[in-house]
C-alpha cells in the first residue's frame, strides 16, 4: 500500500515538473509558429495604431488650444470645472444614497437606479425607489404567507377526499342513516 502511494506522488511530481518546463516558453519560441507570430503581430499592430491616434488627437486638441483666445480658454476651462464640480455632487449625493438606503434596511445596490442629476431629482428618484421596492417585497412577503388554498373535498374539481379513522364522510353518512 506504502508503495503504491509513493509511487502516484512519484509520478504526480513528474508530471508537475513536465507542465512547468512545458509552460516556460520564450518569446522567440513562441513566434517560431507562424499562426502566433501572424496573431502577434496584429495585436502589436492594433496597439501602435491606437497609440498614435490618439497621440494625434492630443495633438490636435494642444493646436485648438492655443489656437483660441484668452476669452474662450477662460470659457473652457469654467466649463471643464463646471462639469468636474457637477461630478463630485453627483459622487457625495451617491455615497450618501448608500448610506441612506444602508440605514432604511434596503440595498445599497438599490443607489444604482438613482438619478444624481440634482437634489430634487435624487430626493424623487430615492423616494420612488424605496417605495416600489418596499411594495414589491410586502406583497411577496403577503404572497408566502398567504401559501396555497387547500382544495375542498367532494368537488367535482378532482380534489381528493378526506378520510377520518371512521372512513370518508360519505361512508359515515351512509352506515348511520336512519331508514324510514
């Protein structure tokens, strides 16, 4: 018994070793495939491409700059903090959504469905929320308590019929009726 364990950890360590040496593979080994090397050299392709659009486009955008005039770099850059300033609202009136919804009992992944636009909006928006929310579970708590309504018997509905130690009701109706 002694021996064959040792043996299965034997091999186990053999095989162990044979995965790593095989997934050690250099870089020149790799691209000595042609189907790797033709994969490669798309995604290096792709990734150089990307790199120069958009070191195009930061360069575009430093010729508009400069192109424009004192006025309108004091209009972009209102504009530009205007909407960083409307960022950071949206960011304080969303971690305040999640503790307000921690502290109601509700979810706080419920903060997603919220609309950050104003105060007014994320007032409405965690009102309409919490209160469809809280509805949806009253009525599926009402519904799992309510359960099943048990079928009556002797309807012609296929309902089973109850039986007693004494037999069915219809038996003891019949065994103690009173003949006339």
């Amino acid at each position: 018994m002694e021996e064959i364990k040792e043996e299965v950890k034997t091999q186990a360590a053999e095989s162990d070793q044979e995965t790593q040496q095989a997934s050690t593979v250099t870089l020149e080994e790799f691209l000595a495939s042609p189907e790797y090397k033709a994969a490669y050299d798309t995604a290096v392709s792709a990734a150089v491409e990307q790199a120069l659009a958009q070191q195009k486009a930061a360069a575009e955008e430093e010729k508009r700059v400069a192109s424009l005039s004192d006025q309108e770099k004091a209009a972009e850059r209102e504009k530009a903090l205007a909407e960083r300033e409307a960022r950071l609202a949206a960011a304080e009136l969303k971690a305040g959504a999640v503790s307000k919804l921690a502290g109601a009992g509700l979810p706080a992944e419920l903060a997603e469905c919220l609309s950050y636009g104003s105060k007014e909006d994320y007032e409405q928006s965690y009102t309409a929320v919490s209160t469809a929310f809280e509805k949806a579970v009253q009525t599926a708590v009402n519904d799992r308590l309510r359960g099943k309504t048990p079928p009556i018997a002797g309807q012609g509905d296929g309902a089973k019929t109850v039986r007693t130690p004494m037999g069915t009701f219809a038996e003891i109706i019949n065994k103690n009726k009173v003949s006339r």
